[in-house]
C-alpha cells in the first residue's frame, strides 16, 4: 500500500512542473494584437434642468362676419296642408311660429311671413348662398307683429331659398337675424305652389 501512494504522489510531480514552467513565460499575442480593451464607463450623468414647458397655445375662434358662420337658428321646419293651401313654419322650441311660407295659389304668389319686433313695416333682407335681396314687407294683421312680403311663385329668389347651401338668413331692423336650415318643406310648398 506504501508502494501505491509513493508511486501516485510522484505521478503528480510532472504535471505539476509542466505547469509551474508554463506559468513562467510570456503569453502569446492574440491575432487582433492583444486583449480587446474594456469598454470605458461612461461619465457620471449630470442631471440637467428640465425646459420650461411650452406655454399652452389655444387658438381663438377667429370673428367672422360671415353670416353661413352664424350659429342656425333653433327650431325646425314643419309642412301641413291648411284650408287646401300647402303652408311651411320654421318655429322654435318654445313652438312660437318664427316663419311661415304659403302657396297662395289663386294670387299666383308665395306669401312669405317673419315674426317681428315692431308692428310696422319694414324691409326684409333674404340672403342665400347665391343671392341677397332686400323686400319691402308690411305688417300682417296676424297674431303678434308679423313682417310679410310676396313673391312671384316663379320669383327666382324662392329658387335661391330653397337650394341655398344648407341654409339662408332673413333680417329686418330692430330683431336679431334668423339664420334657418333650408329643409325640403321649403321646396314642397314653392313646388306645390307652382302645380308641380
């Protein structure tokens, strides 16, 4: 037993000069010419003071004069036959009666009627997207001041009325301008009107 461990002890001896001898010289250099250098730490990051934040920039509506900018008038438009004539209201929510077409169709005319503020006449602007025309209107002895001009049923301003672009203004002095949708009961009482 003496034998074997003397003899494993002196197995051990040349490996260990090997690599005694081994560590002594110098290392060969690598094909890229040397160790790859470490990558260098960045600089400590210096916190710098965030901007100012930029002042908040709201665009104000620009004022226009532009009477299809106006907001419509509320309300809408309802078509009823009354006495065999084919009659169209624009009336507001509070269901008070702010305009009125009729086909008077024995006088050949459209009668158009405006809710006023003063019980005498007045001219009454009527202006589309194609025309503006100024009527001379008189007061109609109906309910409340009423402004009421006629017009030719083949008057080309109807036409202009009724295919105004979404909508038409009607103004008379001393009341505030109604800016009214150009809806289909419009076309239906001038239509009417004209035998169509």
């Amino acid at each position: 037993m003496k034998a074997n461990c003397r003899a494993l002890r002196l197995s051990h001896v040349p490996a260990a000069l090997v690599l005694l001898i081994a560590a002594c010289t110098e290392p060969h250099p690598s094909p890229t010419g040397g160790r790859a250098p470490l990558p260098s730490r960045p600089p400590p990051a210096v916190a710098l003071p965030s901007p100012a934040p930029a002042p908040l920039f709201i665009p104000m509506p620009k004022q226009s004069n532009d009477w299809r900018d106006a907001p419509a008038t509320e309300g809408d438009w309802r078509w009823a036959l009354e006495d065999g004539a084919s009659v169209a209201r624009f009336a507001s929510p509070a269901a008070a009666t702010l305009v009125e077409l009729r086909c008077d169709r024995p006088a050949g005319v459209v009668r158009l009627r405006r809710a006023a503020s003063a019980a005498e006449s007045a001219p009454l602007t009527v202006i589309t997207t194609s025309t503006t025309r100024v009527l001379s209107a008189a007061t109609d002895g109906g309910p409340g001041p009423v402004l009421a001009a006629a017009l030719p049923v083949r008057d080309p301003l109807l036409d202009a009325i009724a295919f105004s672009r979404g909508r038409f203004a009607l103004d008379a002095p001393g009341t505030a301008p109604l800016y009214l949708p150009s809806w289909p009961e419009i076309s239906r009482v001038i239509e009417d009107c004209r035998g169509g």
